[in-house]
C-alpha cells in the first residue's frame, strides 16, 4: 500500500469526518497510525494491508463519529485499524 495513497485518502475521506480546529492533528495521526499498523501486519504477519482496507476502516469510523453500528462487515485488520483510530481521537478529546 503506498504511503502517498494513504495519506490523499485519509485527507479526503477523514477531512469530511473531522471537521474541529484539530483536523490537521487528528489526520496526521491516522496518517502515522495507519503506516505503523499496515507495517507490522507486513513485518509480523505477512499480511498486505490494502487501500481498500483503509476506506473501509474510515467508513467505519465514520459511522463511530455519527454513533452508528460501525463493526458490522469489518474484517479482523480493518476493525483493528479503527480500534487504533478511535483510541487516538480519544486522546485528543481530552
């Protein structure tokens, strides 16, 4: 999955998700977020985390933000993915 891919998806679809005076924090840290995790899936575990993976976890997180039903047609990784990401918005809440 290449890097600049992540980073135009996350700015397109994660910028209509946060729209607070945090966006730019909050994106780039799904940016880094979403990197390590799709390397240590590689490194640990042979397994390719793919673009689509990402737009599916940030439909997801979407649907968390609008306090929807998020983990119905997750797979394992992706529901991981956007575990990660909601841990790291919380922090930022606080």
């Amino acid at each position: 999955m290449d890097t600049q891919k992540i980073h135009l998806l996350i700015d397109s679809l994660g910028g209509q998700i946060v729209s607070d005076g945090k966006a730019g924090d909050v994106l780039a840290e799904l940016v880094k977020e979403t990197l390590r995790f799709r390397d240590k899936l590689e490194q640990e575990r042979g397994v390719i985390f793919t673009i689509e993976d990402t737009r599916i976890a940030l439909e997801g997180l979407e649907k968390f933000l609008n306090g929807e039903d998020w983990k119905q047609n997750l797979t394992g990784e992706q529901s991981a993915l956007l575990q990660i990401w909601i841990d790291r918005i919380t922090i930022f809440d606080k």
